[in-house]
C-alpha cells in the first residue's frame, strides 16, 4: 500500500509542530510505503505551487525544535474564495496542486482558520486530516491542542519572575498574556503563578473590582499584586460595544490591555502600576516535554487515519484518549472559557478576582 501524503503548517507558529510532523511522518514510514511532500508556507504553498520532495532524513532531530521546518503564514479563512488582484482563484488553486503532485490525502497542522480551510477543502472533495495547534487551546472538540501547555509554562516562567520584582520593589504588576479572544492561556498560567487577579475575554471586568483587589492586599500588608490580563480581556463597557468600535477605542487611546489595566490602577489607587507584556516569547523555542509527547501521540493517530483512508476529520484529546472529530463539526466553532468553567471555579475559590461581582 503507497500513500502520496502533502503535509503543511498553517497560521501562528507554535512550539510543537516539528514534533507533530515527526510523528506523522515516522509512523507512516512504519505502517505503510508513504512519500512524503512537504508545502512551504501554509496554504500559500498549495495555492502557489510551492513544495518539495521530503526525506525520512529530513525528519530526524526535529522533535526539540521549535517552529516549523515547512514555513508557516497566515491566509485568512474569509479571502479563501475572494478573488483579488492577482485574479487567482484559491480554491480552484489549491485542488489543482493537489492533484498535480497526486496526492492521497493532505495533512494541516493547525487552529481554527486552518481547519476552517482544511473542511473546506474537504467539502471540495479532497481527502483531509487536521492536527490541533495552537496556544490559545480554543480549538473545538478537544481537550488541549499542542503548543498549550509549552505557552502556559512559560508565562507561568514570565509570571514568576515578576514575583521577585513586584515584591521587591513593592508594586503592582500587570502581565499581558497572550489570546486575543479566548482566555484559556491567561487562566491556567495565572492560576499556576499565582495571580492575584485573572482577566480573559469572556469575562468582562468593572476596574473598580480590580482596584478593589489592590487595595484590599494593602490593607493585608502585602504590598504587592499580581495580575495576568489577557489580550483580549475588556471592560465591562467594552463588552457592550460592537468589536470595531472597541478596535477604535483602544487604537484612539493607544492602550493595550496591560497598559490600560496599569493606568487605571495607577489613577484609581494610586498604585505604582506596571505593564509588562512578553508577547511572542510566549509561543517561541523548544516544546516541552508534554507539548513534545502529545504532538506525537496527534502525529501517529494521524498515520493511523491514513492507513485506514479516514479522511474528513481532525486528531484530538478527549479525557485519556486519542481521537478524531470530523472536520464539519469543529470547523469555526471556537472553544471559549465558560464562566463556569471548573478552572475558573477553583480559582474563585483560592481567592482570585475576574474583575467581576463575584
């Protein structure tokens, strides 16, 4: 049996993916006469052409290697049948790559707009498989993506050593985690460092909770506070606005979240407030030891899919479990933190603050 298999990374990159290419490409090798070829750039390489001829030795020494040895870029889902300037046609593009290198499947390592396409693509009648990636965790259908738990060790690492600093300089210290829309990244690292209050997306905050919370650990005589705010987290009023207007508000006050939250407190109590955003650091360098398991585990179910020609679906992790979900279930449906949410219940009951009347 020969699989003629197309394998490309799309979006963000994200510690992981090399690993994940790894452990589809290897196990392929094991199970079946696999050929694989590698698209550069994400879907901009199958709408362009752009690929190569892969070697079982082009896989070896990649499991630590963080990024992507394929390239990664951003082709949003929304132009995907917009015809532009250049007068391509995407869609008709990529299928015809596709047959041209006649391929048996093809293989995306991927978020939400990745498999957004990836279902596409499908419903085009190509034979797909996706892989979840992604460190905002919001992919649909499974537990955890891989890239995850690499990103919340280190801004747990970012959240630490701004401990040391707060305390000893006495301040209030505001940390911008990433995740633009869904809170999972800034929820678990600030409950793992220690956060005195956690603001996300989907729970919008009133500043006056939140200097609540630096006035009440004055008064305890600790004369510092931690706070891990999301990049997408908004205010209470900001929830009620539309998202281009809260886009022009913030543009107009050439705030970040961070930035906002540390010169509300600054005004409000009167706290010395500072903003530190580590930003890319946050999904940069070498996978850890769970991200480097897990996209294995992702990469060989994604063989395993091959081998059986089970195409139309994407690998995830439901409890202990390596599965499948089929892409037209999962595609554009994003995984947000429910306010009721267990994490979010065992952080309320450590005493950390949403920002929110509780």
């Amino acid at each position: 049996m020969k699989r003629r298999i197309g394998i490309l990374t799309s979006g963000g990159d994200c510690p992981g993916l090399n690993a994940a290419i790894r452990g589809v490409t290897r196990a392929a090798y094991e199970m079946f006469d696999a050929e694989i070829i590698g698209i550069h750039d994400g879907y901009r390489g199958l709408i362009e052409g752009d690929y190569h001829a892969m070697k079982r030795s082009d896989f070896s020494g990649i499991l630590t290697l963080g990024g992507t040895i394929l390239g990664t870029a951003r082709t949003p889902f929304r132009n995907m049948r917009v015809i532009g300037e250049d007068k391509v046609d995407k869609v008709a593009a990529m299928k015809k790559t596709y047959k041209d290198l006649k391929l048996d499947c093809l293989v995306t390592l991927g978020g939400n707009g990745t498999h957004k396409t990836a279902n596409l693509l499908s419903q085009e009648g190509l034979n797909v498989i996706g892989l979840p990636k992604t460190i905002d965790n919001d992919l649909y259908g499974t537990d955890f993506t891989f890239g995850f738990h690499t990103a919340m060790d280190i801004a747990t690492e970012v959240i630490d050593r701004i401990h040391t600093t707060a305390a000893s300089h006495g301040r209030c210290m505001v940390i911008e985690i990433m995740g633009n829309k869904a809170g999972w990244l800034t929820l678990y690292s600030g409950v793992a460092g220690g956060a005195d209050a956690i603001l996300i997306p989907e729970i919008p905050y009133d500043m006056k909770q939140v200097a609540k919370v630096v006035e009440q650990r004055a008064k305890s005589n600790k004369g510092f506070t931690i706070i891990a705010v999301a990049e997408g987290a908004m205010t209470t009023e900001e929830a009620k606005m539309k998202k281009k207007e809260r886009e022009a508000k913030r543009a107009a006050e050439h705030f970040s979240s961070s930035a906002y939250v540390a010169q509300q407190l600054r005004d409000l109590v009167g706290v010395e407030a500072r903003a530190v955003v580590p930003g890319h650091i946050q999904r940069g360098g070498s996978p850890s030891a769970y991200d480097r398991v897990l996209s294995t585990q992702f990469g060989v179910h994604a063989a395993e899919l091959i081998r059986d020609e089970t195409y139309g679906v994407t690998v995830a992790l439901k409890g202990n479990t390596i599965t499948h979900n089929r892409l037209e279930d999962i595609a554009g449906v994003p995984k947000l933190v429910p306010e009721d949410d267990q994490m979010v219940t065992i952080a309320r009951q450590m005493g950390i603050s949403f920002g929110s009347k509780e």
